[in-house]
C-alpha cells in the first residue's frame, strides 16, 4: 500500500514538474512500465533517474539540459564510437592487456552508476585484429570480485574463459592470458562470464571485436556502437539505455559523416534484462551484414532487430546533407537515451 500511494504521488509530482517543462512522455514511459513488473523498493532511485530524464528532456528540443563530463567519467562516447584497438604486435602475436577495476561512472546528466570497467570504459576497448592472426588478451583483475573474459570466436575450451574451465574465474590481484587465433572472420564480442552472470555483464564488462577478413573490406568511415543499459536500482531492469553508454550522448553532439561517404557501423547488443534491442535509422536504408560473417549482405532496411549478444555491420551512404536521426524502435529505450542523429556534412 505504501508504495503503490508513493508511485502515485511521485507520478503526480513528476507529471507537473515536467508539464512545467514541457516534455511529460518519457516521465511516463519511465514509470508506468515499472509499476508491479517488480516488487522492490525502488521508488525513490526510480523517481531520481526520471526526474533526471525529465530535466534533461525539458528544455524543448531533445538536447541536453546539463551534460555528462567526459573527464570525469575517464571515457567520451565521440571518441569510442570511432576508437579501434588494435593492440601491440610482439613475436607476430597481437597482445592487449585488459584490467577491470570497479569504477563510478554517470550514464545521464545526473544518474551515476558503480560500473565495472575494463580500461575504465563502458564498453571495454575495440578489439581489432586480423582474420587468422594469433592473439594474446591479457586479463588483470584489480577489482573486488572474480572476474573473467569470454570471447565469441573459434577457440579451445581452456581460453573460454568460464569459470571451472582452464584459468576460470581470475581473483583480485591476479592474472590470465587468453590466446587464440582471430577466427572467424566478423563482428564478435567479449564479455565477463563470472557468475550472476547478468550482473557481471550488466555492470559493463563486455566490448566488441572486430576481425577483418584477409582481403579487407572497402575504405569507409567506421563507427562502432555498443547498445547497452543500466539498472541503476539494481531491480533487473534497466533505468537508463544508450549507445555507447551515455544516454542521449549522440542527440547533444551528433555524429559527423560525409555525404556520399560509406559509412560502416559495428553494432554489438550489449543490453541485459530486455529480451530485444533495436537500430534503426531516418531517411535511409543500409546493407546489413549479420554477424559480419559474410561479404554480402543478407538484408538491406532501415531497421534490426537484435537479441542478446546479437550484432552486425551495416554500411550505408547518406545522399543529403542535414542531422538524421538513428535510435531503437524499442520506443521506451528511445525516450530512456537510446537515441542520437548523424549530421551528414559536404
Ligand atoms: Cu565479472
Ligand atoms: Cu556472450
């Protein structure tokens, strides 16, 4: 009974406070969706992350009202979406060493979450090598809790990186190498495999990878964008959505393309705790290339629908200059940051 009069009067302050500001859906979709699908105790963090939300959406444009600091947060989602790690070559092995450490974060101008980190970003690096190449990741734990990586690809079970299986679950303050050949060739991902799972993955331990095949692909303009979510009130759903973690990070700076430039998205679905993620895009269609894992598409929209762990490449050239916009057709994640424009210059 409590918290259903909480809810009710939270919904109400909310409504006028963003009346007032003149943007009242997203405080809705923010909280009506929530109500009795969980029986927590959320109210007040969900109310913060609302509030946030509507504060941020109140300003009468969908920019930004305040901003989230990229120095503070270590990490810029403009400089991730086009950042490609392609690690040390040592011996004609290519080396990359990856340390998780718990590390606070703010996914929305206000909302801070207690991340954890590989390279103290969310998402971890880009992973780049070449299709066939022999690869070495290096894991340093310098967190609090076990933690793992597990790759997708072709590899031995000992470097699956599962706990019980060859160097399992890694402790604070040690260490483990991963090393396999880069194969097959595509978009993959890595991500903790420590147990819960959802919460070890949901915390921000999971980052693309991206194997060229042999021959290459066309020169393009590449971007890679890793869908994911917050549950900032730990209720196995998530408050907050982005890309590239930062809600709303794309829609207060858009991205910069050239017209007539083909463009190439890396895009990872990172999201835990709903069962489907979406991209679609304004005033355009692309090629879609599932997985990365063949040279020609298998699809060409505007749209993909993507379940956990899903990914693929889309190319496309944007004919027209101006700012086009790109979000999840998931209209709930859209209106929670899951929404950004390309500004397409000559
Ligand atoms: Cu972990
Ligand atoms: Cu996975």
């Amino acid at each position: 009974m409590r918290r259903l009069w909480e809810s009710k009067v939270s919904r109400r302050k909310l409504l006028g406070g963003a009346a007032a500001g003149g943007a009242g859906l997203p405080v809705l979709h923010a909280l009506i969706p929530h109500e009795g699908l969980h029986g927590g105790s959320e109210a007040v963090a969900q109310e913060d992350v609302a509030h946030a939300m509507a504060t941020h959406r109140g300003a009468g444009h969908l920019g930004a009202v305040g901003s989230v600091d990229p120095m503070a947060n270590g990490f810029d989602p403009h400089q991730v979406v086009r950042d490609f790690d392609e690690g040390r070559m040592v011996g004609g092995v290519r080396q990359w060493e990856l340390v998780v450490e718990d590390k606070k974060i703010e996914v929305a101008p206000g909302v801070k979450y207690e991340a954890w980190a590989y390279n103290g970003r969310v998402p971890g690096p880009t992973l780049r090598a070449r299709e066939g190449e022999r690869l070495r990741v290096r894991l340093v734990n310098a967190s609090h809790h076990p933690h793992t990586i597990h790759f997708h690809g072709i590899h031995r079970a000992a470097v699956d990186g599962v706990p019980g299986v060859g160097s399992g679950n890694v402790n604070p303050g040690e260490a483990a190498d991963y090393e396999f050949v880069a194969s097959p060739f595509g978009l993959h991902l890595y991500h903790c495999h420590s147990t819960p799972l959802a919460d070890h993955i949901s915390k921000g331990l999971y980052g693309a990878v991206v194997i060229d095949p042999k021959q290459g692909r066309p020169a393009a303009d590449e971007l890679v964008m890793v869908m994911n979510g917050f549950d900032t009130n730990f209720d196995r759903s998530n408050e907050v959505y982005a890309v590239n973690t930062v809600a709303f990070a794309y829609m207060d700076e858009p991205i910069r393309v050239r017209r007539e430039q083909l463009v190439r998205i890396y895009l990872v679905n990172a999201l835990e705790f709903d069962l489907v993620n979406s991209f679609h895009v304004h005033a355009n269609f692309f090629d879609y290339y599932p997985t990365g894992t063949r040279l020609e598409p298998r699809d060409y929209t505007d749209t993909v629908v993507m379940g956990q762990g899903e990914r693929g490449m889309l190319e496309l050239r944007f004919p027209y200059t101006g700012k086009y916009m790109f979000h999840a057709h998931v209209s709930e994640f859209a209106e929670l940051g899951w929404m950004g424009f390309f500004e397409v210059v000559d």
